[in-house]
C-alpha cells in the first residue's frame, strides 16, 4: 500500500514538473495550464479516497480553508513576502493530509491572484504552496512535526524553500531572454531574493508559534466531530 502510494505521489509529480515545463515553453497560455495545476491536484484528492466517494461537505471544507489562505494573502500584499498563507497551508496540510494539503495550496494561489495578478508566474505559486500542503502532509506523523518546534522549523525551511522555487521561474525566464548563464549571475540572482525569503520565513515561524495551537485544535475537532477526509 505504501508503496502504491509513493509511486502515485511520485507520478503527480512529475505531471506538476511536467505542466511548470509547459508554462515556461508556453507563457501566454498561464491561465489554462494554472487550471490544469488544479484539475491534477483535484484527481490526485480523489485517488486517495479510492475506496469510497469524497463528501461534498468535505469539499466545501476545503474550499473553504483555500478561501481562508487565498483572502489571508490580501491584506499583507504591502508587505512583501510576509503572510499568513503559507501557514494556514501548512496546518491545513498537518491536519487533513498530504492531498488535502496539495490542493488548498493550488486553489489558494489562483485564488489570491484574481485579485493581485495573474502571470506566468502563477502556475509556479500554485506549486510552491501545494508542495507546501503536500509535504505538511507527507510528514504529519513523524516525532518531528508533531512538536511546536518540528512545525516552526518546517515553516522557517519552507520560507526559504517557496522563495527558490520561484527564483527557478524568475531564472528561466532571465534566460529565455538570451542572457548567459554563469555561476555569478545563478548566485546573484539568489542572493538578491534572500531578504525577502527570510521574511518569509520568519512570518511563517511567528503565525505557527502565536496561532498554531489553536488552528491545529479548531481544525482536528472539526475533522473528529464531523469525520472529515478520513480514510
């Protein structure tokens, strides 16, 4: 079973590698390929629960809680890389699992993008952030992530983490343009990112060591009470 599973994971993957490949070939053609990140990350909730049909209560919730990180990105706009998104994500993901995860990170990026812009570089949010949830989920029964530290440094990581990837878009796309590619133009355009992912990072630590607590309560007494995305 396990290894059915890890196979499953390792095939969406590739097909999110293979649709971040296409967005860069294709740049005009974002929208439909953005949509096409939600329609894999959809099949890929579904395939976890093989076994029976998804509720649609269970859908609504995570509609939801991707609302909820989408609106949460808007009013801290002004400020760069510093939001609760990616935390809300990660608790989502911790709870709820590695597909649920996935999935309320690529909605929350299109979502939030509707309203603070739409580009190329959209599709590459929306797999940061659904790796976000993925690997929140991956990782939800290890020592590690279920202490208040383990979480913290996951987040802080993945501050850093979510800005190189979408440093990888910004470098391909540089190079698209014809300019060369050196170790000091890679290291350079890396480097100049650095203050802004570690605003991140440290956004990220703040909202899980002030509000982690009682996400992780709210969220885990709605998934027992209601029995939510169990299986």
């Amino acid at each position: 079973m396990r290894a059915k599973r890890f196979i499953i994971h390792l095939f969406f993957l590739f097909l999110f590698s293979s649709l971040l490949g296409l967005s860069l070939v294709f740049e005009d053609y974002f929208f439909p390929i953005s949509f096409a990140v939600v329609i894999v990350s959809l099949v890929f909730l579904f395939i976890r629960f093989e076994q029976r049909k998804v509720e649609a209560k269970e859908l609504v919730l995570l509609a939801v809680l991707a609302a909820i990180a989408a609106v949460a990105r808007i009013p801290f706009a002004s400020i760069p890389s510093v939001q609760p998104t990616t935390f809300i994500i990660i608790m989502s993901g911790f709870v709820f699992g590695a597909e649920s995860g996935l999935m309320i990170g690529t909605v929350a990026a299109l979502a939030s993008n509707m309203v603070l812009g739409q580009g190329p570089w959209t599709p590459w949010q929306m797999a940061a952030w659904g790796l976000v949830g993925l690997t929140a989920g991956l990782f939800r029964r290890t020592h590690f992530m279920n202490r208040k530290c383990g979480r913290v440094v996951f987040g802080v990581v993945w501050g850093f983490l979510f800005g190189w990837i979408m440093n990888l878009w910004g470098f391909f796309s540089f190079v698209q343009l014809g300019n060369p590619v050196t170790l000091q133009t890679v290291l350079g355009y890396f480097a100049g990112s650095a203050l802004f992912d570690t605003f991140h990072a440290l956004s990220n630590a703040f909202f899980l060591l002030v509000f982690g607590n009682s996400w992780l309560q709210i969220l885990s007494r709605f998934r027992k009470k209601y029995g939510l995305l169990k299986n």
